[in-house]
C-alpha cells in the first residue's frame, strides 16, 4: 500500500491488551486507567482475521503490543496463527520483559521471530520506582532466556527520562560492547493524561552523542526505521537513538496501529480513528476501510505545536 505522500505502509503495530503488570509513571496516568469492558477487546480470532486483510494488501511485519502483551490469556495461540499468514515475513512484539523468562522458548517455537525489551533503568531500586513495583531481576532473566531462544536481534528500548536515567546512557551504550545488542535511546513523548509529567521530564537525544564522542555513526539496513544506529568502536552491537520530538521521521513513517478495542490509527499522534472493530462484526468490506485509512494517512504530526492526543500511551500500544 502506497499513500498519498507516497510511502510504502507495510507495518501494522497490534495492541492485544490494555492491561499490564506494570504501572510505569509515562505510560500510566497517577490514578490508573478505567479498563476498557471484555466485550470490546477484540477477540483472538477477530485479530488474525484483521491481520490476514492487512497482510493481503502488502502488510509483512506485524509487532504485537499492549499494555503487556503477555498478559493476554493464549497469547501462544495467536502469536502461532499470526506467524501462518502468506506473506508475513516479520513477526515482533514488544514487551516489557517480565514474563519472558516463561514464555521466551515457547514464542520462539509458535514463530515469534524477535523481541524488543522496555527498560529504562540498569538499577533495582529506579527500576521499582519509575514501574511502581516491578522487579529488575525478572527482567534480566527475561533477557537471558530471549538470547537463549534465539529471539534476535534483541533490542532494549530505554525512554530517556531528565533526573531519572540521564546517568545511565554509559551503562546501556557499555551492554553493546561485548553482546549483540541494540540499546535504542527514545525521546519522552507527552501522550494522553500524562503529557504533563512528560514534558518536565523531556531530554534531546542529542545528549547521548555529546556524552559518548567515541559513538560511531552506522548506516540503518531498514530505510524505513525510525532509528539512527551508532556504534562503539569493535562493538557488537548497536546504539539506536529514536527522535520523535527533536528530529521527527513523519516522511518515513510505514506503520499503522490497531489498539486493543479494535480502533485503527494512521498516527500514533492523532486523535483520528476508525471503528475497524464494530465494521468486522457488521461484516462490512475491511480492505476498503484500510485503504481508505492509509490514503487519509496524514503528513505529519504536529506535537511541536502543542497537538497533543487524549489517549494514554497504554490503551494505544507501544
């Protein structure tokens, strides 16, 4: 799918649940979220049968989202009919890690490919108190069983957050040293209830070339990835900065997202949707509802003016 600015839309982002083990303070609003009724979670079936109309129209990589994708009841299940589809050549998901030292193995074998792995802090006690109760070390057991299933390239998404992990960029770009892992730094983005807290909290990437001059610039395969990749000198892995604020990459932007209670969104910014979910059980024509959409997918955000959405970041999808 071509649309009208001419880019190729071929990644469809699909949020499974909205709930999480997790209470991150830029994810989730001070008092929680009114969870959205069962009977309007997309079920299972309806998600497979969502994907295979977009993988029709030349979807081929799908990342499964939440809230805590693991979370939701016979995620095995829909991560094994997922991985069937004819034309998929990619299937991710990410997760904030927690659960995987249970599940790794079993995602590898129902064809999950790779795992990208939330984690913004190298330190138990920051780690209890940016998730409100999570525990690092279930994380970094998570880790271990991910590399050991073969869920590669693994890649840790680090939120950069002022006064709370701005002194920890030499400890993450240190883990691409010696292992093949991509640390990606992403900007703090003000989305929904918490946009306040986010903005106080905002830091340019930028801080992480002027803290590691050694960092060299490395060219991204995937032209359509938001991330610049770096380097340490006889690194194994990779640094990834992701700029949506500072250096927005709206005119390559490929993606698509459907949140758990079945909403498609042509920009993770904007407060537009559409009803994919009520059109399939009306058994309406989905494929032109997708068509429609990504023709109607919008320029660029426009955070920098202050157009910010309603939405929490987790009823969206990571």
């Amino acid at each position: 799918m071509i649309d009208s600015y001419g880019r190729r839309i071929n990644y469809l982002r699909i949020s499974v649940t909205d709930l999480c083990n997790l209470r991150c303070r830029y994810c989730m609003p001070e008092k929680g979220i009114k969870k959205i009724n069962y009977e309007n979670i997309l079920r299972l079936e309806e998600i497979v049968t969502i994907s295979q109309e977009f993988v029709a129209l030349g979807v081929d990589k799908i990342r499964i989202t939440g809230g805590e994708p693991l979370v939701r009841k016979n995620i095995l299940k829909l991560v094994e009919d997922t991985a069937k589809l004819k034309g998929l050549k990619e299937l991710a998901m990410t997760t904030n890690g927690t659960l995987l030292r249970e599940y790794a193995a079993d995602l590898k074998n129902a064809g999950l490919n790779r795992i990208n792995i939330s984690l913004d802090t190298l330190n138990p006690m920051k780690y209890r108190h940016i998730t409100k109760g999570g525990r690092l070390k279930d994380v970094l057991a998570g880790i271990e069983k991910a590399k050991a299933a073969g869920l590669l390239p693994l890649k840790l998404n680090v939120v950069l957050i002022k006064g709370f992990n701005d002194n920890e960029i030499e400890d993450f770009i240190k883990l691409t040293q010696h292992e093949e892992i991509d640390v990606r730094f992403i900007e703090l983005m003000p989305i929904g209830e918490v946009r306040h807290w986010s903005l106080n909290k905002y830091l340019s990437n930028n801080i992480i070339l002027e803290k590691s001059k050694e960092l060299i610039s490395v060219k991204n395969e995937d032209t359509a990835s938001p991330a610049q990749y770096f380097k340490l000198p006889d690194g194994k892995g990779r640094v990834g900065l992701i700029n949506p604020i500072s250096c927005k990459f709206c005119s390559k932007c490929n993606r698509i997202r459907l949140t758990a209670d079945g909403k498609l969104k042509n920009c993770l910014h904007s407060n537009e949707e559409i009803d994919l979910r009520n059109a399939l059980r009306n058994e309406e024509d989905i494929k032109k509802i997708i068509i429609n959409l990504v023709n109607n997918k919008p320029k660029e955000h426009k955070l920098e003016q202050g157009d910010y959405i309603d939405r929490n970041m987790i009823a969206i999808g990571g």
